[in-house]
C-alpha cells in the first residue's frame, strides 16, 4: 500500500521533569518527549510523492535520525521500554569518561571475573587500566569489564546512581539502570528513543567515539593469583556492522535471550551522520540496519522529521517545534523551513508561554489539517 503525505501540527505541552523511577515517565498517551507523532503507532514517517518507503526493520521497536539535527525521521513505537541487553553499556561510558582518568589502573577482582554472560578476558589479580577496560566493556562487550569499570567509580551503587542521573539529565525517562554492562535486573529497561539520546551524547566524547571504533586491539595479560604469568590476547570488535558497511562508526550491540537483539549503530557519509537504534530484534544480523541506514542517506534530504531527540537538560516532556508542512516540488517534498530541535536550559519562559496561548486559536484554525502516520506490518 503506497504511503500517503503526511502532516504534522503538533502543539507544546505543560513542562514535567524527568525523574528516575520505578515506572516510565516518557510521557502521556498521547504526549510523548520528542514529539506528539512518537505515540502514533507502527512506522510513522511522513513521506512525499515520490519517496520511497523506508526498508522493513524487524525489531519491535527502532529509530533513525539526524545524528547532528537530532530531527526523527522515522521510527516505530520509540517509547516502548525493552531490555537494553550490551547497549546499557553505552550509558555506563558516558556516565564514567568524565569521571575517570583512562590512565588510572584498577586490580581486577574475582567478583568480576565471575559475572555472567561475555567476558573481554580480564584477569583476577592484575592491575588494569581504566582506557583498557573501556575497550574491553564497548569493543568486546565485555561484562567483566563493565563491572571492573562500576567499583572504579567509588562503588557500583554510586555508578548505577550517576547512571540514572546522566539519563534523567538527558531527558532519557523511559531508561532504568540496574546493572552496568547491561544484565537483566529487575526494573532495568530502556527504549530506543533513549538509546537514540544515549548515543548520540556519548558520540560527542572523543575518548567514546575512539573506543567505539576501534576494531582490533590488544589486552594485557598479567600475573594472575599463584604467580603464573598469562600472556596478552587480541580483542576485535563485536560490532559487525563497522566491518561491514562503508561509513559505519560505532556504536554498540547487544544480546541476551530475554532482550534478544539489541543495536545502537551509526554510519557518516559526506557531511550526514545519521543514528539508527533497534530494540528487540529477533535477528542478529547487520543487514537491516544497513539498509535502512542506504535508504536515509538517498532519501534524508526529501524527508519531514517526525520529532525530535531533545537536548541535554531540557525538560523530559519539551516538544521540538512541530515540523513543517511538506510542499510538493518538482516530484518530490521539501521542508517548507529546516527547524531545528529546540534547545533549552530549563523551562520556558513566560514570553514564550504568552506565544502559545496566543496561537492556540490560530491552530484551531487550522483544523482541516490532519496529521496522518502510517502503519507499518512486520515483514
């Protein structure tokens, strides 16, 4: 079925701060953070004549956008809360890049060599530094690593804090974080609109950015307990899709069998860098997201965003200015302005207020104007 014009009017709702919890505080049914077309459900992306369809995606939930902008192009239930599996981890560096010298060096204990599920390989008994362990717990996915990395920050009670901390200052309400590399534990959740939050703002760090596309390194070996000397070991990257597809630079993947698949994956090509999260995917393959990664960078320039990644420190439930109607052009849709996301400290001001409550009756106005999603059937 051919995807029809889609347009969108979407109005600023009253500010609420996000505060970790028990429960998702993303938004109200129809209000989410981002943008009131996020509710809309299966794959709501605003097309023009001549634009093709987006590729399928077989997670049960995914977002693409604009890596610089922050403009949502496409996406499919954003806000729905999956288990995060390895891509936690993206949130565990974040948190701790600005908090921990890469120079330092930790002693490795047996407490975390013997946590559960992937292991980077490091040592009981040896001293290992806080740079090595970041590659060990990204590259690798190692979740040895990750819990060496949650006692290097004083305790892993006070990372796990810090954790939902930077995620609540992110506007990233839909995440709790348990455990640092990523574990099932109870309450721990996430979405791929937070990932999509998470990664862009870990990408801003030249340390992460580093880590996440490093494809091969070494790690050391050490002298372990019963003085044995072990050798050091090469680590590839566990992320395929950074072998695999021309422009890929990071981020991160992840799997258990409760979350299935899980992605945070990015691609730059000329001056466009787009970002693509995917939750709860029952396929472990690279293909898809590289797909879906060709068809944005043929068809970004004719999309219209259908909301938008808020920034840092601005309320969870700011809206990004609605975006703009799409005129036809020659075959093919163009944004009648190139908004970006709004950008703001804190809540709006009084002036800003006035503004709204003064257009209200102009948007009423404009009611023959409906805004339309499309649903999209898992292929």
């Amino acid at each position: 079925m051919p995807y029809p014009l889609a347009l969108s009017l979407t109005l600023t709702a009253a500010d609420v701060f996000c505060v970790p919890g028990p429960s998702p505080a993303s938004a109200t049914a129809g209000d989410p953070v981002g943008g009131q077309q996020l509710a809309a459900p299966g794959v709501i992306v605003n097309l023009g004549p001549g634009t093709p369809p987006p590729p399928a995606m077989p997670g049960a939930s995914f977002l693409l956008a604009d890596m610089d902008t922050g403009q949502i192009l496409v996406a499919r239930a954003p806000h729905a809360p999956h288990l995060p599996a390895g891509t936690m981890k993206t949130l565990t560096a974040l948190t701790l890049i600005p908090l921990v010298d890469p120079n330092t060096n930790i002693m490795v204990k047996q407490q975390d060599v013997n946590v559960d599920g992937t292991h980077a390989g490091i040592l009981a008994g040896t001293a290992c530094s806080i740079g090595k362990l970041m590659q060990g717990m990204l590259m690798a996915s190692g979740n040895d690593a990750a819990y060496a990395l949650g006692r290097a920050n004083q305790s892993m009670a006070v990372t796990l804090q810090e954790m939902n901390a930077t995620a609540a200052d992110l506007g990233a309400c839909d995440t709790v974080a348990n455990d640092p590399s990523g574990l099932e534990k109870t309450d721990q959740r996430s979405s791929a609109y937070d990932l999509a939050l998470i990664g862009r703002a870990a990408m801003r760090l030249p340390d992460f950015r580093g880590y996440v596309m490093t494809k091969q390194t070494s790690f050391p070996g050490g002298r372990v307990a019963g003085g044995k000397l072990e050798p050091g070991f090469p680590i590839a990257n566990h992320n395929q899709l950074l072998f695999s597809y021309r422009g890929a630079i990071g981020i991160k993947n992840g799997y258990t069998s409760a979350a299935k698949f899980t992605y945070v994956e990015a691609a730059t090509r000329g001056d466009k860098t787009y970002l693509l999260t995917e939750m709860a995917s029952p396929q472990g393959s690279w293909q898809p997201a590289a797909a879906m990664l060709d068809w944005v960078l043929a068809q970004g320039p004719w999309l219209t965003p259908i909301g938008a990644l808020v920034e840092s420190g601005t309320s969870a439930t700011s809206k990004p200015p609605a975006p703009a109607p799409t005129i036809a052009t020659e075959g093919r849709p163009r944004s009648a302005s190139a908004t970006s996301p709004r950008e703001s400290a804190g809540p709006p001001s009084l002036t800003a207020w006035i503004g709204v409550a003064g257009g209200m009756s102009a948007l009423a106005l404009a009611g023959t104007w409906a805004w339309r999603t499309i649903s999209g059937r898992r292929r």
